[in-house]
C-alpha cells in the first residue's frame, strides 16, 4: 500500500503505508485489476487479508457517507505520491520514494 487516504474506510481501519493486501472479499489481490473487481462483490464494505510486518492480518472495511468536496482521480492520485514522497528516510538511506537520497 501506497497509505490511505486521511478518512477514507481504510485508514479508518488502520490500513497504512507498506502493508501488503492480499485478498479482498475473497479474491486474491495481485492486479489493480484484482482489486477493483473485488470491491465491486460488497456496496457496504470490504473483507481484507493483509501482510504487515511478518504476519497476515484481516479486518472489515466499512465504506461511510463520502467525505465532503469530491475528488478527482487525478487530486487522489497526486495526494498518494506527496503522502509516498513525505515518509522519512529509512536506516538504509533510502527515501520514501524508493530512491537513494540525493
């Protein structure tokens, strides 16, 4: 996971950068693809199975009233890469984007 988004069901959850899903209302989640036609199975929610430091976690996604405003894909997407690029350096040097810093 690239984060989630701050109100969104899965950060309600607890969902958070680096865990990674694995099944979804019980499909398995390797594509985008995978995942989309898994949310499409519940309107109400979603059934996650995740990997998080070393161990498989699952938990209920309940999806909530939209948050005020709408968002384009293009707004949500650009949040996702700032909140990606934001996370601090890791003990290897590396920086949130993967990358070696400068």
């Amino acid at each position: 996971m690239l984060g989630a988004l701050e109100g969104s069901p899965a950060a309600r959850a607890g969902i958070r950068y680096g865990d990674i899903l694995l099944v979804a209302n019980g499909m398995r989640t390797r594509t985008v693809v995978d995942y989309v036609e898994a949310k499409a199975l519940d309107v109400k929610g979603m059934d996650v199975t995740f990997f998080r430091q070393g161990a498989e976690q699952s938990l209920r996604l309940e999806y909530g009233p939209a948050a005020s405003g709408t968002r384009d894909a293009a707004g949500l997407l650009a949040e996702l890469i700032e909140m990606r690029l934001l996370i601090p350096s890791g003990p290897s040097g590396e920086n949130g984007a993967g990358g070696k810093d400068s």
